[in-house]
C-alpha cells in the first residue's frame, strides 16, 4: 500500500511540473510529434528515484517502491493511442470545458 501512495504521490507531482509548461497556440493544428524519442524507461525510472529522494522520501522507501520496476507494454501502447490525446492538450480542453463549466467552477 505504501508503494501504491509513493507512485501516486510522485505521479501527481510529475503532473503538476508538467501542467506548468507552457502550453502551445491553439490554432486548430494537430500538435506535432515529439522530435525526440521519448527518454528509456530505465532513465526515467534512476530520475524519478532521485527526485524522490530529492523531495526527501526515505531511502528504504524508494527502494521498496520504485526498485525493479518495468514497463508494460500493453499499458505503453494502450497510453500511446488513446483518441482523446491525439488531437493535442488545448484542442481537447477547448472542446470540453465550456464557459459554463467553468462559471460553475468560479461560483
């Protein structure tokens, strides 16, 4: 369980350093392909280890949740072709969230 809290704590700090990019115009072209691949999971995996420890997480507990960790492929395939995404962060918000909504989230 401690695991799970882990990944899921470090997920959403992930998340929230990457709402915080900037965010390309919204022109009504789909966004381009990333030009570089994206980082090996075995990389990303010793970053995400030293951002924990970074943020102060114990030593035994990053081991215990993040050591020997691998990708699914099936999970990695499923993230990749999700139609919601295709057409890029500012088409698929602008089509979603409406004036509306966001009166309602103001009030």
């Amino acid at each position: 369980m401690k695991r799970l809290a882990v990944v899921l704590g470090l997920f959403l700090a992930v998340q929230q350093v990457a709402a915080q990019a900037p965010s390309s115009p919204s022109n009504g072209v789909p966004e381009a392909a990333p030009a570089e691949p994206p980082q090996p999971f075995d990389e990303w995996l010793k970053d995400l280890q030293d951002e924990a420890r970074g943020r102060g997480f114990d030593e035994k507990l990053v081991k215990e949740a993040l050591e020997g960790l691998e990708p699914l492929s099936r999970v990695i395939q499923r993230d990749r072709s999700q139609a919601e995404l295709r057409p890029g962060f500012n088409a698929y918000s602008s089509a979603r969230i409406t004036r509306a909504t966001m009166e309602r989230y103001l009030q």
